[in-house]
C-alpha cells in the first residue's frame, strides 16, 4: 500500500466522517421536540431581565459603561 492509497483512504475517511457529524447534528437542530429548547435559548438574549448586574466601584457607586 503506496502512500496516494493511504492518502485516498483517510481524505475519503474524514469526508464520510464529517458529513455524517452533519447530518447527525442537523437531525438533532430539526428534531420536533427540541423545537421549545431552541425557542426560549433564542429568546434569552431578549429578555427584559439583566443577566450582568451593573459594574460599582468600591464604595458603592454605579459605572457608566
């Protein structure tokens, strides 16, 4: 086995690896019940809430940033 057959067989090996790591995730993004997760992952950001409360200085004081 010459190296242009080793070389074949891992380009071949890393290209039916990684476009079964595709569909794989894509069947797992596109699954109906994930649907809600990504929904409200997606809203998060969004949200009315503060996730970082506000930088103070030591004594207390509020920083505008």
């Amino acid at each position: 086995m010459g190296y242009d057959q080793i070389a074949y067989a891992v380009k071949l090996g890393g290209t039916v690896f990684f476009f079964t790591l595709l569909m794989i995730v894509f069947v797992y993004v596109f699954w109906p019940s994930n649907r809600e997760k990504f929904r409200s992952a997606a809203s998060r950001p969004i949200e009315d809430e503060t996730l970082i409360p506000p930088s103070t200085t030591p004594e207390g004081q509020e920083v505008n940033s």
